[in-house]
C-alpha cells in the first residue's frame, strides 16, 4: 500500500484541526455570548411580562429564539475572526512534530529528500475553558427559562383588575347625555360630572370592591339628584304654563262685561313678574305683544294656546327624564295621577294644585279682581284635544260642584259639632273629584264600561282624619316591637 | 544544480559532521562548557563576534586559543588595560627609512589585523580604546589617517570581560555591545570536570588539537550556511520574539513593559536569524525550525535587551524575561484567543 505524501497528509490534517478548532472556538464563543444574551433575554422578558401586557404569549419566546439567534452570529463572526489559517496551523504541527522547519520549508520549497524526514504529530487536543465556561450561559438559560415559564400571576401579581361597571357608567353616561341634549344643567356641572365618571373608570379597583361601588353611587346619586331638581324645574315651569293658561282661558271665558276691570291688569303684572323668571314666558310675552299693552281676548287666546303648545315640549322633556329614571313621574303631583310606571295615567287631566285659586293666592296674593273673575267663569267644555279625560271632564276644570244628590239635597258642606268631626282641627288626607251620580246612570255606565265624558260636572269630597280617631291612626301605623 | 532548494542530506552530512567534529574537539580540550562550545562555533558559522562573560580562569583564552588553533585561523591577544590606545589596537604609521635611503611613513598594523581577537578584559579600556572597535567589528575594516584597510578574513572578535572587579572599569556601552552576536556567560564547572582536570591535565594544560580544520572546508562550512532555508512561518516568529521585547510594542508582553527599558534592535533578529541557521546546520538540518530560534535566542537577547531599575530592584535578569518571552510568544502565531490552546498528542 503506497505511504501518503507527509506534506499532504500535514495539509489534510491541518484542516482536519482548523474545523475543530472552528467548532471549539464556535462553542466557546457562543458560551460566552449566550451568557450575557440569555440575562439579557429574560431581562427584557421579564420587563415586557410585567409591563407590557397584554401581550401574545409568542413574545417572550420570540425575545428568547432572538437572543439564541444572536448569540450564534455572535460566536460565528467571533470564531471566523480568529480561526488560524492553514500555514499556521501547518507550523503547529511542524513544531509539535520536531521537523525543525521541514514542513514549513516544504509549503514554500520542494523538500526532496528530506520529505521522508518530515515528522506529523499526533492530532492535538483543543483546550478551552472547561466546566469555567459553562458556569454563565447556564446560569442566564435557567434564568431566561425561569421567566418565560413562570405563570403571569406570580410574575405580575400586582395587575390590574377591574369591576365589570360598564352597564352602571353607560347609564350615567345616558343620562348625563339627556340631561345635556335638554339643557337642564350648566356645562360646568356637567363636564364636572363627566369628569368624575372618567375618574371612576380608572380607579376601577376589584381588590377594593366597597371603594368602586360607593363611588359609583355617590356619583349615581349626584346624578339623580341633578335629574330631580332639572325635573322639579320643568314640573314647575309646566304648572305655571297651564296655570296661566287655565287663566288665560278663564278670563277669556267670561262676557267682556262680566270681567272686573282690574282683572286683565293683574293678569298682565302677573305675566310680567313670573316671565322675569321664566325665559321661555318672556319669550312668549314678547312675542305676543302682551308684555307692554293691556291684554284683550284676543292676545289671551294666542298666549293660552303658546302656552299649552309650550307645555308639549316641556313634557317631553319630563318623559325623557322619566325613560331615564330621573325622575319618577312626570306629573306634577306624583301619586295622584300615576299611571304606575311614572307616566301620567292621563296626561292632560292632572289637576294641576290645589286648584286654579290656590295657585293665584300663592303666586299673586293681592290679585283679587282676578282671583273673583277666575272664580265667576265656567271652564268652557272640551278643553284642548286630548287633555281631558273621559267621565271626569277637563283635566284643567275646576273642582266645584252646585246642585243636588240623591243622598243630599242641599250644597255639601262640612257639619261642625262640638268637639267631634271639626273640620278645623282635621287633616285631609285625600282628595276625590268625580261626576255626581244623579240618577245612578254614571255607576251604572261605568260599570258597563262606558265613560262619558265632555261637559258633566264634578263633585269633590275629601277624606279627612278628625282629632278623635288620630290616636288610632298613629297606633296603626306605629312599629310593633317584638 | 540543486533541483528540491534544500542542500540534499548528500551534501550537508560531511559539513555538518565537520561541524560537529569541531565541536567535539573543543569539548575534549576544555571540558564542562558543552553550550558554551557550542554557542561559540555556532557565532563562528554566523561569523559574529562574541563576548564571553565569566570569572578569571574558568577557561576563556584556552577556549578562544583552540578555537583559533582548531580553525588554522590566525590569533591574537590584547590585553585591555585603562591605558591602551586605539594606536596599539589598530596599528600607526611609523616614519621608516627605505633600502633606498628615503624615508617614509610605514604602517604597522595592530593587534587587530588577525583572523581571531581576543579582547581581554575588554572592559577595562577607556571609552576611546573600545569604541576604536567599533568600525573593525562592523565594516571588518579599519581607517587610519584617511585610509581604510581591510582586515583579514574571516574576522572575528571574541571579548571577554569579568563580571566582578568591577572598580576601574568601563561598561560596554550598548552600540558597541549590540555589535557583538552573542553574550555567553562561561561558568563554572562541577566537581567531577574539575577532577578530572586535575587529574589529567598537568598544570591545566589542555591537550594540542587532534586536528585542524583548513581554511577551503572553513569555507564550506560558511558556504553551507547560505543554503540552510529559512521559512516564513519561523522568520515570522523571530520578528515576533524579537517585537515581543520592545516595550510599548502591540505584542510586548506586561513584564516587558514593566521591567526593560529599551528592547532588542533589528540587529538583533538577524542575528538571531543567522545563529539559527547555524544551529540548524549543527543539527544536521537543512532548514531552521523553531527549536534552532528557541536554543539561541537567549545568547542573542541576553545582552540587548536593557532593563531598568525596577528589574534590578526585583532581581529580574534578562535570562528571566527572555525565558518568559519563549513561553509565552507562540511560535506558529495561532493567534487564538487566552484560553484555548492546543495540547500535543491529545487526541488520536
């Protein structure tokens, strides 16, 4: 068998150990920069688990599967950078093997017989670092490993966890938003309100659930009672309308010669005195001419229709207050003319007051002439369209009766006796109006299903509790201990 | 012609037995210095001068007289004193009357004219005496009154000096010491050369030369010398051994910089290229490897590298650095990074 050239056999060894040199070096360089990327990695893991959330669970093994990435260019650039050449490696062997300069002379002159001279040494072993370079690579992959498995909870306890308000906030939101389509708030309030709402989305605490759901009412309460008010200023806007209007219409009622003359004066001071309160009044006032000249049938009429067209709109608004739960009814005395889910179980019969005179002696004390011309006309029958309510005339009529019962032949009246059912020292605590039943006919129409409705006139009684019977009234209603 | 460019094992066996002979025969006449003799011949091959180092009478004029004997070269001694001038050295022109009756100016060449020149104690001459050297050793020529005239080849000088008694002496400045190859320090030798000295050289005589070398095969051994192949890998190690020593140099090691003060010159490495040359021809190699660098560098570093206070302070010699600088300069020049080294015959 033919002895291979001892210069080819050096050559072929010498790239035999420059690729295991490259490995080794290739090793030794990853070791080292993985070391210091595998820290870096699950630095930077850690960080975006913690802070950068939420994030898709690709991201951390993204960082790591980079930082590997790298850390081979890395070791790959490094070991090129410093991998020997060739000759080197050739005068390696030459000098290992003690061929005093034979193989290195060979790679540039022809040896000739001194080729047989030439020695190889055994294939040398790469010593590195050992176990020593281990120690920081392992080090940073059990770390890395530590924050890429370790669950979300342990890593980020301190997380931010909701309360589920978002049905709360957007009704607060609905009725902060009807509140400023209508304008029944100042902006400053509002933008207050809707500040706080924010606030209280990000102070949205689970841990602290009392602190979340406090806020929430006391804002929910804020609210409310903003609604409330807004809708005790529309109620009262609307009974002034139809008061006024009541006796607008009352005064145009009467014959010309049946009105006292101070009558329309008042009426127009009156006008005058609330539309300094009322804008919307003013406006009409003004539109009308009202304001400045003495009120004839005529600018009565148009003001009484303005008013009642006025009164549509400031319904409205109390309906919507009422779909949105701020107020509870929109009549203006709730309780005698619930429909039971806040709406008017008649919208335009409500009696509006006590009735048309209290509400002249409280809002004009002195108006005589008009209080006695209000009190002379007879509400014309029908009333608007759709106000009035069938079997119990307009809702706008006043609650007087002249005539004769079957049960009781003369006006009725209150009987005083001494010390027993005194109406002066009695409370009354309930109103009825209703049609005198003549001849029995309107029970039995009703009771058939039948209302009549239109011009009939109405008998009023009140429920009273007198002195005598207090006593067992307050132990009826007062708790029983156990 | 030689068709490989290598001197075939033919022609290099004869002058390398020759060399070896030589060797072998200054080993008989002056026993216990193996390295010394052969650091000597190896300066001799390299045609260099060379300084010897050593206490009186550990056998440094034997050994430069049967080096000189052996080689049938002609020899001379000077012996360097405070007093001698450059005149004794180089020779002077001395008026002369003629046959003829006419007088003119003769020269009369010094010591110096000599194949071989022992300079004795060469210490010891002031500054002016020994720098008169200075041209003999480098141009192997001497100019007097304007005219240069040649000395005899092969030329060499072979110095010596006494490393104690130093009272009245003048170190060898460095221009001068860099102008010889090696600086051998010749020692002393152990109990049983001493006895066998005594016991067989009456009155230290050492025995007359079996043979004499001829001044055609002292030509072949120089033309010999020529032929040894020098590599570039080897070439570049040297360059880096000798880089290695220069103090804010890229490959100076940090006891270099921290303990010499001027480094080798490029001097330097060609003598260590040529005494590696002769060491590979003593070796029986027809080109210089590694090994041939590592056994000179010391004889031919030693004296060039200059060290500072520091280094004396710490009782740092030149041996120390110059054996520090052969371990740690690798001799292939791998270039791999601090950690990762190959061990030889580690695996199959």
């Amino acid at each position: 068998m033919k002895q291979l050239d001892p210069v080819r056999r050096a050559e072929s060894m010498a790239h035999r150990l420059r690729r295991r040199i490259a490995a080794a070096l290739f090793l030794r360089g990853f070791l080292r920069a993985s070391g210091a990327a595998w820290f870096a990695a699950g630095a930077l893991v850690l960080a975006v688990r913690i802070f950068a959330r939420p994030l898709p669970d690709a991201v951390p093994w993204g960082i790591a599967v980079a930082a590997l990435v790298v850390s081979a260019a890395i070791a790959g650039c490094s070991a090129a950078k410093q991998l020997p050449g060739i000759r080197r490696l050739l005068a390696w062997l030459d000098g290992a093997g003690a061929s005093g300069g034979l193989l290195t002379a060979s790679l540039e002159v022809a040896p000739g017989a001194w080729r047989e001279r030439i020695v190889l040494p055994a294939m040398p072993k790469i010593r590195t670092g050992g176990a020593r370079e281990w120690v920081a690579p392992a080090a940073g992959a059990a770390f890395l490993a530590g924050t890429l498995l370790i669950p979300q909870s342990r890593i980020a306890p301190q997380e931010h966890c909701a309360l589920d308000i978002s049905a709360e906030t957007a009704e607060l939101e609905q009725k902060l938003e009807v509140l400023e389509e209508e304008s029944l708030m100042r902006e400053e309030e509002l933008d207050g309100m809707h500040a706080a709402l924010d606030e209280l989305e990000l102070d949205n605490d689970a841990r602290d659930t009392a602190r979340t759901y406090e806020l929430l009412d006391a804002l929910a309460r804020k609210v409310d009672l903003a609604g409330e008010e807004a809708g005790e200023r529309v109620r009262n806007e609307l009974e002034t309308l139809r008061m006024l209007s009541l006796a607008l219409d009352s005064l145009n009622a009467l014959p010309l010669d049946q009105v006292p003359p101070e009558a329309a004066a008042q009426m127009s001071a009156l006008l005058e005195e609330l539309a300094q309160e009322n804008p919307e009044l003013a406006k009409m006032l003004a539109d009308s001419g009202a304001a400045t000249a003495k009120l004839d049938p005529g600018t009565m009429k148009r003001l009484a229709e303005a008013m009642r067209d006025s009164s549509g709109g400031l319904e409205r608004k109390l309906a919507k207050l009422v779909e949105q739960k701020l107020l509870k009814s929109r009549c203006a005395r709730p309780g005698q003319c619930d429909g039971g889910d806040g709406s008017c179980a008649s919208p335009g019969s409500c009696p509006y007051g006590e009735d048309l005179a209290t509400w002249l002696e409280k809002n004009a004390p002195g108006a005589d002439g008009l209080l006695a011309a209000c009190a002379m006309c007879e509400p014309r029958p029908g009333g608007r369209s759709g106000a009035g309510e069938p079997g119990r005339g307009r809702a706008d009529a006043m609650l007087r009766y002249i005539g004769n019962t079957p049960e009781f032949s003369g006006k009725e009246t209150d009987l005083a006796v001494a010390g027993v059912n005194d109406p002066a020292q009695s409370m009354v605590v309930q109103r009825f109006a209703g049609a005198p039943d003549v001849d029995g006919s309107e029970r039995r129409a009703a009771a058939a299903g039948h209302l009549r409705g239109g011009d009939a006139e109405v008998e009023q009684r009140d429920a009273r509790i007198y002195p005598e019977h207090r006593a067992a009234v307050e132990r009826y209603f007062k708790p029983k201990e156990k | 012609m030689n068709q490989t460019g290598l001197i075939t094992p033919e022609e290099l066996r004869p002058i390398c037995g020759r060399a070896c002979r030589i060797l072998d025969e200054l080993d008989r006449i002056l026993l216990g210095h193996h390295e010394v003799h052969r650091l000597l011949l190896i300066g001799i091959l390299s045609r260099g001068h060379i300084l010897l180092e050593g206490l009186p009478g550990v056998g440094k004029t034997a050994l430069v007289k049967a080096l000189g004997s052996l080689l049938s070269l002609e020899f001379k001694r000077i012996q360097f004193t405070p007093d001698l001038l450059p005149s004794d050295i180089l020779g002077c022109n001395i008026l002369q009357m003629m046959p003829d009756g006419e007088r003119k100016m003769v020269f009369q060449p010094g010591a110096i004219f000599s194949n071989i020149v022992l300079a004795d104690e060469i210490n010891r001459a002031s500054p002016k005496t020994q720098s008169a050297m200075l041209e003999a050793m480098q141009e192997h020529a001497v100019t007097l009154l304007g005219e240069t005239r040649p000395l005899p080849e092969p030329f060499f000088v072979l110095a010596s000096q006494n490393p104690i008694e130093l009272e009245g002496t003048y170190p060898i400045p460095e221009a001068q010491l860099d102008r010889f190859l090696f600086k051998i320090a010749v020692g002393n030798v152990g109990a049983d050369v001493l006895t066998e000295i005594i016991s067989n050289r009456r009155r230290g005589e050492p025995p007359a030369p079996t043979f004499h070398v001829s001044a055609a095969e002292l030509a072949e051994l120089f033309d010999a010398m020529e032929r040894i192949y020098l590599s570039e890998p080897v070439a570049n190690y040297m360059a880096r051994l000798v880089a290695a020593g220069h103090p804010g140099s890229p490959e100076a090691l940090p006891e270099i910089e921290r303990f010499v003060s001027f480094g080798a010159s490029p001097r330097a490495a060609i003598a260590l290229a040529e005494s590696a040359r002769a060491a590979a021809l003593l070796a029986g190699r027809p080109s210089v490897g590694f090994e041939d660098v590592k056994s000179v560098a010391p004889a031919v570093l030693n004296h060039r590298l200059i060290l500072n206070y520091q280094a004396r302070l710490e009782k740092v010699t030149s041996f120390d650095l110059i054996g520090l600088l052969l371990e740690k300069v690798d001799p292939a020049g791998l270039g791999l990074p601090a950690g990762v080294a190959l061990e030889p015959g580690g695996a199959k």
